[in-house]
C-alpha cells in the first residue's frame, strides 16, 4: 500500500510546495502524508472496517502566500459495497487552521442546503478539517459553472434560480463573523480606482468625479436589515447540476446588504455583456428576470439598493480591467458606462 501511495501522483504547477508564508502545503502535496491524514479524516465516511485509497493530488487555485485549492481524488472501500471514488476539494488560507471555513459550510449544509434539499439548492458537503494542513475539505460538486450557461436557452430561468438561491441564503440567518457596510463598499474603491488614474494620468480628473458620484449614491442608498450575505456572488459561484443549484466559495461570508448579492451579480453580468458581445445591453433581459425575482422575493425597496450595488460593481470592474492583460481594452467603456450611470461625465 506505501509504494502504491508514493506512486500517486502530485501535481504542482505553480510550485506552492516552496511557499515560505503557507509552509503547511508542501505536507499536503505529499502523497504519504496525505493518504495518512485523509485516512483519519474521512473515517466517519467509511466506517470502521472501511478503507481510504489516495489516488492523485493536484492544485488546481493559487495565490501566493494567500489561499491554495488541492484537489484529492480518492478511493473508498466499504465492507459489502463497490469501491466509490470521490474528488474532495481542500482548502488552505494564510493564518487560518480551516476550521472556520468548515464550520461555516456544515452550518449552511445544516440549516437547509445539503443534498437532498426540496428546493434543489445546496452547498458542497463539508468533510472535515486536517490541523496538520491547516485545511478544511469538501467533497467537489458536479456540474458546470453558470457562466457558461447563461447566455444559452434557458438563460433567465437560470438567473430565476439564481435570485431564489441568494434570497434562501439571506434567509438562512447563519451567523457571520465580520460585517460589509456600504462604508466598505465605497472604501475599496477610492483605495482601487486612485491606482487606475495613476496608471493613466488622462482619466485622473474623471475617476474623480466617479468617486464623488460614487459617495452621493452610496450616502442616498437606505441602510439595510443585515444578513447572512456571500459578498462575492456572480455565476463563476454557482454549479449547475440538472435541477440542482450548488452555491460555492463562501470565504467572504459576512453580514451585510442582501441586496449587495444580487447588485454584485448584475455588475458581472453587465461586465460580461460588454466584454464578450461588446454591448453593455447584450444580456438586459438576464439582469431584468434576475432583478424582478429578487425583488418579488425580498420586496420592492431593495430596489434602490441592487441597482446602488450594481453600478459600484462595475466602478470596481474599471480597476479590475486593469489586472488582466485580455480586458484592458475594455477599461475606458467600463468608465464611460459608469459616468453615464452616475451623471458624472462632463
């Protein structure tokens, strides 16, 4: 069994094993070491008498010296029962043991969102933790991203969906550690979009003017009841299986608009448009079904405050632009359609 487990591969392609800020992945990316871990984590999957057979490791997410993604697929053996192979997904950030993340998706996992929930929306099934990784793991969901979905056929059903699953999760009331205000929301901006008009000094002036516009519509949005919110959401977050909704990614998870959700999604949705049909307008009747079924849901004045967070969205998008080289000819429209949004052209 030893030399069958030193044979599993490991795949490193972006080497995280020599990252001194994270230095709890080289052990995970050991196929001994890890075949002895998961053993002990995923006991209460195979009971007493079964068995855990690692078959291959891979990093598949990476950010240096912040968080890393390892993929494990492995091979569970029952007493009486064919061998089931599995892909769990294990989760490492800078300076957190795993235990919170872990502790949060088996809260939602318990408040409504496993498996076999009527409503077919559901989280990943949380695992358990590895201490000696500082990791927490889930089993990998089937499916494909809603990014790919939505501009087919069943586009604005699918956004239907998607303002249900939001709306579940706002309801869910699971506790959050930390909160986003719209303070938050306009502080990220004049930290990020001061960067752009350094980079190009000809747009100084204007990016200006969109921060103060920024602050007015902020100041002018009403405040919230707070919710359990994901703070990332747009359709890379969620999985479709069949009639199945998986949400994923909750690190951001905190108590904040619910509204935010849905204005962050249709700022990406509206990005979207832009960058690959090259009209900001391409997938309107997407953002119109997203909009009009969150607010049937959660009542007409969260209005105001989608379409408040949408248009901060795509303000973020224009510094956003600027980090890959494939949308920076992108940057300058994404600032004109803001400046249109918030009257702050000249």
């Amino acid at each position: 069994m030893r030399e069958h487990v030193a044979n599993a591969p490991s795949v490193d392609p972006f080497g995280v094993a020599g990252d001194p800020e994270m230095p709890s992945l080289a052990a995970a990316l050991d196929p001994i070491e890890s075949q002895r871990q998961l053993g002990q984590c995923l006991r209460h999957l195979t009971g007493e008498y079964g068995t855990v057979h690692l078959m291959g490791i891979r990093v598949t997410r990476y950010k240096p010296g912040r968080r890393c993604v390892i993929e494990y697929d492995v091979e569970i053996e029952e007493p009486e029962a064919p061998p089931e192979v599995i892909t769990l997904l294990g989760k490492v950030r800078r300076l957190r043991s795993g235990k919170s993340g872990y502790r949060l998706l088996d809260a939602l996992w318990n408040a409504g969102f496993g498996d076999d929930s009527r409503d077919g929306i559901s989280v990943p099934e949380p695992v358990g933790v590895v201490p000696e990784f500082r990791m927490w793991l889930q089993r990998k969901v089937p499916g494909r991203a809603a990014s790919d979905l939505l501009a087919g056929p069943e586009g604005v059903e699918l956004v239907r969906r998607i303002a249900e699953a939001a709306h579940k999760l706002h309801e869910a009331r699971v506790p959050a550690r930390r909160r986003h205000t719209m303070n938050d929301e306009l502080r990220i901006l004049h930290e990020r979009l001061p960067l752009v008009a350094r980079e190009e000094p000809r747009w100084a002036r204007r990016i200006d003017r969109l921060l103060y516009a920024c602050d007015h519509l902020g100041a002018a949005t009403p405040e919230p009841a707070y919710r359990g919110v994901h703070r990332d959401f747009y359709a890379d977050q969620v999985i479709v299986d069949g009639g199945r909704l998986y949400l994923i990614d909750f690190d951001l998870y905190c108590e904040g608009d619910p509204a935010l959700d849905i204005g962050n999604f249709l700022g990406h949705i509206t990005e979207h448009g832009l960058r690959t049909f090259g009209d900001c307008v391409a997938l309107a009747d997407l953002e119109r079904a997203m909009e009009e079924r969150f607010v049937g849901l959660s009542g007409g004045a969260t209005r105001a405050a989608v379409r408040a967070y949408a248009t901060l969205t795509l303000a973020r998008h224009i510094h956003l632009s600027t980090m890959f080289e494939e949308r920076r000819p992108f940057t300058e429209s994404l600032l004109e359609l803001c400046e249109d949004r918030l009257g702050s052209r000249c």
